[in-house]
C-alpha cells in the first residue's frame, strides 16, 4: 500500500511537470522588431556558440561583446550602436566593457528573464520528467535547445515581453537580450543580427511563474 502510494505520488509529480513545461511550450506570436542591424562587418567571425553580452548604455545607446570564449577582455570584438526614429546604426564610440547586461528596469517596476529549457516531444518530455522523478533530480538532461526571453512587471507578475528561439542541443546556454534603463525597450542579438524591440506601456500578457535567478 505505501508502495502504490508511493508510485501515485510520483505519478502526480510528473503529470504537474508536463503540464507547467506544455504551458510554456504553447505557441506565441513572436513580438516584432522595430529596428534591426546585420553586424557581421562590425563584430567579423561571429558563431552562434559566441559568448555575447548586449547591454544598454542609455535608451538608444546599446554595446554589443562579442567572445569566442566566456572570458570577456579588452580584446574581445565589440561595437557600439545608436536607436533613434526606427533607425538602428553602428556609432564610433569605445565601448565600456565594464558594462554588464541590465536585467531591469532602472527603477525595478520590470525585470528581464533570459533563461534556456528544452522543446522535445511530449513523449520524450514525460520520460524526462519521469527519470527526474524517480531519481530524485539526480537524472535530467543537461542539453539545451531553446532560449526564452520574457520582460515581468514585479507588481502584478504579468508579460510584457515573450520572444523565444530554437537553436541544436547543445550544453552551451545562450544569453542574448539586455532590457533598457526605461523597461521600454529590449535588444536581442542572434547570430549576425541585432533587433531591438518595443514593449508597450502596460504589461497585459499571462501572469509569469518563473522567478529570476
């Protein structure tokens, strides 16, 4: 009996992990850009394995690093471009390379979440889950395939913000995305593109989960 127990609770377990992950997996129309940059002259040898750091400097001053490696130096390739009136270009100015990627607001009413999970079938989600349950957490794929970016209003924990991007399996986590001073906007970069986005006013969208770490 306290085995069957046991085994239900296991079960529940698990059934509460697929859903929450097939909450997240449900199709969104991805927001659009208002500007977007090919930086492949500007930032040369770009992969998509490249540590990238995209941070904003102002609201319309946003520094992009680029590093074959996570160790992030006064060599590593960057560039510094200027957003105004839909226009995104490449302005000659030194980057900081202090800077760090902003993860809110500057006056914290909302918070960026850049974190990578896995999109895999529903079979192969449900084996996932049940290993990880079985063994306590101590078996779980380690690989990645998608990155998710969202923008939450602290307050009322709702979206302003839902972009995600499929990319191979890989061991390697992709952080791409930068929120500016205002929480009005947000830079993404992917491969040899730059696109910047704009959030509108007041945050509508589904009530966010996910806390920031």
């Amino acid at each position: 009996m306290r085995y069957e127990r046991s085994i239900l609770r296991i079960l529940g377990s698990v059934v509460l992990l697929s859903c929450a992950q097939l909450a997240l997996a449900s199709d969104h129309p991805l927001p659009q850009p208002i500007a977007t940059l090919d930086t492949s002259e500007l930032l040369p040898n770009q992969r998509d394995l490249t540590f990238t750091t995209v941070a904003f400097s102002s609201d319309t001053t946003i520094e992009v690093i680029a590093c074959p490696t996570g160790h992030r130096d006064a060599t590593s390739p960057s560039s510094v471009f200027r957003w105004q009136n839909g226009i995104l270009e490449h302005v000659a100015q030194a980057p900081k390379h202090e800077t760090g990627a902003r993860a809110s607001a500057a006056d914290g009413t909302r918070v960026l979440l850049d974190f990578n999970d896995r999109d895999v079938s529903r079979r192969e989600r449900l084996l996932d889950n049940i290993r990880a349950v079985w063994t306590f957490g101590m078996i779980y794929p380690e690989e990645v395939n998608r990155e998710v970016v969202q923008v939450v209003d602290t307050a009322t924990r709702k979206s302003c913000f839902d972009w995600r991007r499929i990319f191979p399996m890989s061991l390697t986590r992709r952080r791409s995305a930068a929120i500016s001073p205002s929480g009005e906007f947000v830079a993404i970069k992917v491969q040899n593109t730059l696109s910047v986005y704009r959030l509108d006013s007041a945050c509508r969208g589904p009530i966010v989960t996910r806390r920031a770490k």
